[in-house]
C-alpha cells in the first residue's frame, strides 16, 4: 500500500510542476523525452556513463524497529516515491521527464504513478513467494540488464510512436 502511495504522490507533483512546462512548444518537449529516453537507454546499456541524480542511500532500519505497522507503511511510501532510495534503472526517469513534459492529465499520471508503485512492489512480492530466495536473487541478477535495458527500450519505443505518431 505504501508503495503505491509513494508512486501517486511523486507522479501527482511531477503532474502539478508540468503546468510551468506548458509554454513550451509540445514538439520541443517531446523530443527531449525521446531523446532523454535514448541517452538513458545507452546509459543502461553501458554505452554511456553518468550518474543519475538521486539519494545514494537506503532508508533507515529503524523505520521498520520503531513501529511494525507504520513503519512498513512509511517504508513502502519512501521506496515508492523513489526520493530516498537507491534507484538502479533509467526507466523512472524517463518516466518521471515523461510525466513533467508532456502534458498528460491527471488520470495517466496517477495510472503511471500506480505503475511505478506496483513495479517496486513486483519485485519483494515475487521474492517473497519463491520457494529459494537466494536462488531468486541469483536469477534476478542474472536477469537485471535484461529487465533494465527492455524497460527503458520499451519506453523509449512508446514514447516515440506516441509523439511522433510513428
């Protein structure tokens, strides 16, 4: 739940601040998320090499120590909102530009917000219900690039036959 909270309230102010994004012609913000979306790409792909702006932490253990209940929940919207964690892929950023860019109303931020929130969500839930977890660990590692690079192609894909009506 948590999770899903922090994806809707990172995607509603990135919904909120794309109003100041406005004046500026819609093909120009466009291309700037398709070509956004190709540096990440070449980024998760090894081609490029430049750190992403984000908090080079995890949230503190003693969240979850003060309160069981509050503070899984507290954790989750921390994780969700991607503010004060580690994020390991270029696909949110794309799709946080996407969300502070190209004008979508509320009702896809909020969808995209879910998204993300259930995407963060995928990924404990899944470990949690194989019968191995360090087995699942070793498959998701093996995995990841795989899952990081499609991501952001998929995106990047997306976003290119939307705008460009492709």
């Amino acid at each position: 739940m948590g999770l899903l909270a922090g994806g809707v309230c990172t995607a509603t102010a990135l919904w909120l601040v794309s109003g100041l994004t406005a004046p500026i012609p819609a093909a120009a913000r466009h291309g700037v998320i398709i070509a956004s979306a190709l540096v990440f790409l070449a980024r998760d792909a090894g081609w490029l090499r430049f750190p992403m702006p984000q908090n080079t932490r995890q949230v503190p253990q003693d969240v979850m120590q003060r309160h069981l209940i509050k503070g899984s929940l507290q954790f989750g919207f921390e994780m969700g909102t991607s503010v004060r964690t580690y994020v390991s892929a270029s696909a949110p950023y794309v799709l946080g530009l996407a969300l502070l860019l190209a004008g979508v109303d509320y009702w896809s931020a909020l969808s995209a917000g879910l998204g993300f929130g259930l995407g963060r969500a995928a990924t404990p839930l899944s470990r949690l219900t194989s019968t191995d977890g360090v087995d699942w660990d070793a498959r998701l590692i093996g995995r990841l690039p795989v899952i990081t690079i499609g991501t952001c192609l998929v995106l990047a894909v997306a976003f290119t036959v939307l705008f460009l009506r492709i």
